[in-house]
C-alpha cells in the first residue's frame, strides 16, 4: 500500500499536491482549507499524547509520544495481556484477603469467594478492579511480584523501550512508568485477543452476582469507539487509551497526565478522522465500469477483490482512476480482464483486478 501525504510531508508542513504538479490537478478552496488544518495540529493539555491509525501505521499526532510517565490502570492492560497468555479463562479463582483488600477502584471482590479468571477480566478491565488485578497476579504466578516479573518480560518481548512495570494494577509507584508509544504496542496485542477486544468494547456487563460499568466513557457516545481502558492516580493524572473503529479500520489514541482526558481524546480523534480517510478503490457507475466487446455488445465491470487506501481527506478530490483492460482475454472469460489503478499525481495508490459482472 502506497501512502501519500504522511505528517512527515504534510501535517507539519506544506501540502503535497499543487496544480502545478503532473496531472494539472486544481485544489478548490475547502480543499485548500482542509489541507491546511492538517499542518496546524490542535492542542491539548495533556503532558503526552498520541494518535496511530493502526493499519497503515500512520502517525497522526504525537506529543512526547516516548517520555516515560506514570501509567495509572492503562497498565492493567499488561496485566489482561500475561493473564490471557498465562491461564485457562475458564480456571476458578479463589480469593485471597491481600486481592480483596486492594485499595483504589475495584469490582468488590470478598475473601474466599471464587470467580473464574474471565469474571476477574471483567471486573479488571471495565471498573478497573486493582483486587481483581491482584487476584489475577496471584492465581498466575503465585504472587504480585512474581508476576510482576511476567510483565516486564513480555513487555521487552513487546518490544517496549521505555516501560517498567511494578504492580499489576496500576497504583503509583516511582518505578513504575510507561509511554505513549508503548501503550499503543499494548492495546495493539491486545486486540489480536478476542475476548480482551470484547471485554474492552463492553459499556456494562453482568459478573459474578455484580454490575460491572466500564470507565471508558467514550463507550456508546463517540462514533465507533470500543475500548481500551482509562486510568487515573494522583502522580499520573488522567489518562486514557481509546480505540475508535470506523469502516473496518482502527485507530488508537493514548492520553497522559490530563487534566481532562476526555475533551483531549475527542479534540484528537475529531482532528484525525476529519483530516484522514481510508476509501477502497472501486468503479463508480459511469463509463469506467462499462466497456464494449468485440460483438458490440456492452460488459459491465467490477473489481474482484477489496483494497484500502489511507490518504488525506482534502487529497481525495485529487485522485484520478485509470482502467486497463488485457487485450488477451475475452469479456466472456470468468478470469480478470483488466484492472483498475487509483493514481493522486501521478502515482500509483492501489490496484484491483477487474471482471466481468454483466453482459448481453
């Protein structure tokens, strides 16, 4: 996949695209503008900030994207993480008195009553429950800090740089700290898990006898959002990584040491899926998706496989298709008969082949 306008050309800078340019494209005055808001980025008021579409790999925005700060609950993400890698979902827990007596947020567990690992997942991800963080970490490893040793090894196997783990939950400690960039690596791995990627999509659920909420109260307000998880502690103020799910592509956004993490995620998020669209490259109903065979009789076409492509929304004004059709092979054929190219000055965007969907 061929991207065009990355913030390394363009968010920071001037557009890419001017009329002058091969192809004598002209830029209309709200393409202009839009262009533009993209090389002024918004502020926000949080100490560290970040903004991934994850399936181009794209940077959106960053902002100390790899200073450490401490990490409040994200880092229970960690904690779903070596639970699900560790343990039977289906294993019973039984509660100790030191998981129950857990100070901070919790899902109300009580000593020696028993769960399954998947109720603690619960309990851990949608309240933020340190007692069911300690619960888990105990049932895993044996205790918190054996299990704590768990984290940082994955976490290095992650390929985070700059994190340290020292609880399983979250609370504030100098020795625990994290960063932007390392959380998206965590939600990112956390989402190749099923269940996590329900869990952390859940606005409230049932468990064990108890009404869970989730703490995410991006869940159910803001167009397509479906996770992560927040965290807040005194030394680390608000913070939060949210995920946000638009025609089948995600994008994730971390806060750090916000004062208010909601308006800083949705100043982030509005400024990213206003300022960036994925489309697939497909033929409109026009003379593009009709051509005439050798019998005078007219085919239309279709593209016979679905490829993305991630631009700048003010560049898709810009993007012009071409058609080739192979000579070779009859419209009658149930093979491709050509293909279709999205070009923005020039360059190659994507391909698709093209077939045959109607004829005499």
């Amino acid at each position: 996949m061929v991207l065009i306008g990355s913030l390394a050309n363009l968010g920071f800078g001037p557009p890419v695209i001017t009329e002058g340019q091969p192809g004598g494209l002209r830029m209309y005055p709200e393409q202009v503008r839009s262009a533009y808001r993209l090389t002024q980025p918004p502020a926000v008021g949080a100490t560290a900030a970040l903004v991934i579409d994850l399936d181009s790999g794209q940077t959106l925005y960053a902002k100390k994207p790899n200073q450490p700060l401490p990490p409040a609950s994200t880092a229970k993400l960690m904690t779903a993480l070596v639970t699900v890698q560790h343990a039977n979902i289906a294993d019973r827990v039984t509660v100790s008195a030191r998981a129950a007596g857990t100070p901070g947020s919790r899902m109300g567990l009580v000593a020696g009553e028993t769960l399954t690992v998947r109720d603690l997942l619960y309990g851990l991800l949608l309240p933020s429950g340190n007692d069911a963080a300690v619960a888990l970490a105990e049932h895993v490893a044996g205790n918190q800090d054996a299990f704590v040793r768990l984290m940082n090894e994955t976490g290095a196997a992650l390929g985070l740089r700059n994190t340290t783990f020292a609880n399983a939950h979250g609370l504030d400690d100098p020795k625990q700290v994290s960063t932007a960039n390392d959380l998206i690596a965590m939600a990112k791995a956390a989402f190749t898990y099923p269940l996590l990627a329900s869990i952390v999509a859940t606005p409230s659920a049932q468990i064990a006898g108890r009404k869970l909420i989730n703490t995410n109260e991006l869940l159910g307000v803001y167009q397509g959002a479906d996770g992560v998880k927040t965290g807040t502690t005194d030394a680390a103020g608000e913070c939060l990584v949210a995920s946000v799910t638009r025609n089948g592509h995600r994008m994730l956004v971390v806060i750090l040491g916000s004062g208010d993490r909601y308006a800083d995620a949705r100043t982030l998020l509005d400024y990213a899926t206003g300022g960036w669209r994925w489309q697939s490259v497909s033929l409109a109903d026009d003379a593009l998706a009709w051509t005439t065979g050798s019998d005078g009789q007219p085919y239309r076409l279709r593209p016979t496989e679905r490829k993305d492509v991630f631009l700048p929304a003010w560049q898709w004004g810009l993007v012009q298709p071409a058609r080739q059709l192979d000579a070779a092979v009859p419209l009658t054929s149930t093979l491709p008969v050509g293909t279709l190219t999205l070009t923005l000055a020039g360059r190659p965007l994507g391909s698709v082949p093209l077939a045959v969907w109607q004829g005499p």
